[in-house]
C-alpha cells in the first residue's frame, strides 16, 4: 500500500496555506484601517513657539496698513505692518483658539468667531470675550528678510 506523500513533504497543505495567507490579509488590512487613527493621536512634534526666529520673507511683501499670516511653530503668526513699524501676536485668540485676522478698514485685529477686538499696539483686548491679549512677538528685519520670534 502507497501513501501519497506529497502534503507530507511539503509540511502545509492547501488548506492551511489559506488559512496563512487570509490571516496575513486581515492583519494587513487592520494595519491600513487603524495606522491613520494612530497616526492623528500621535502627532508629529511641534514646537508651541520656535526657539529660533523664522524667516517670513522680505518686508516689501507687507505694505503699510496691511498684514500676512505666516506658519509660526504649532500655530500661525500675524504680521502687520503699523505706522509705527511691524507689529507681530500669535494669530490665534484667547478665547476659544479661533484665528485672527487684521482687519484695515477699522485697524483692529478682529477674532470673527466671536467678535473680539485686539489693538494692534499691544495686542491687549478692545471688547468681546477674549480673556487676554494677544501673544506679542518680536518681529525684525535684517538683511532684507523679515523675521518674526518669541518676546524674550
């Protein structure tokens, strides 16, 4: 009497190879439904503020009584350009962490979520709900570049 000895050899059989394969395709699968969850959690690293000051571009890209918004570590800074030079806050409000904008027709910073009102002096609250004035930032320009910064 012969044995067939083929499954033998190969120590898998059909069945389980499938078995093998479909559970490696489940894992995979998993790993592409679950990854990008993972991914917003874990968060890469940003700085709330950098420690080095960031090149916005030259000062000619801002004409008087006029603003840019720039990429600033985790959160976005606002640049205005004032009578009384460049003036630089966090463009994020106090409030409830919506983004501010320069508004040039009433030469207020404005927070349009919930009408706050931020001199562009000092940052400090004109009326509404923000509870503090705005982050101030050091903002220069050296070598035709403009920079903005934390306020030491």
């Amino acid at each position: 009497m012969e044995k067939d000895m083929s499954a033998e050899t190969t120590g898998l059989s059909r069945r389980s190879f499938t078995r093998v394969f479909g559970g490696l395709l489940g894992v995979l699968g998993a790993a592409v439904l679950i990854g990008p969850i993972i991914a917003y959690f874990w968060p890469a690293k940003l700085e709330e503020i950098p420690s080095e000051p960031v090149a916005v571009g030259s000062p000619d890209q801002i004409p008087p009584g006029e603003s840019i918004t720039v990429r600033f570590g985790r959160y976005p800074a606002l640049i205005v350009n004032t009578p009384d030079g460049y003036r630089a806050y966090s463009a994020v409000c106090t409030h409830f962490a919506c983004l501010v904008k320069w508004n040039s027709t009433s030469g207020m910073i404005e927070c349009p979520c919930h009408a706050g009102y931020f001199s562009v002096s000092d940052g400090s609250v004109i009326s509404g709900p923000p509870p503090e004035p705005l982050l101030a930032l050091d903002v220069y320009a050296e070598d035709n570049t403009l920079y903005v910064g934390a306020k030491a």
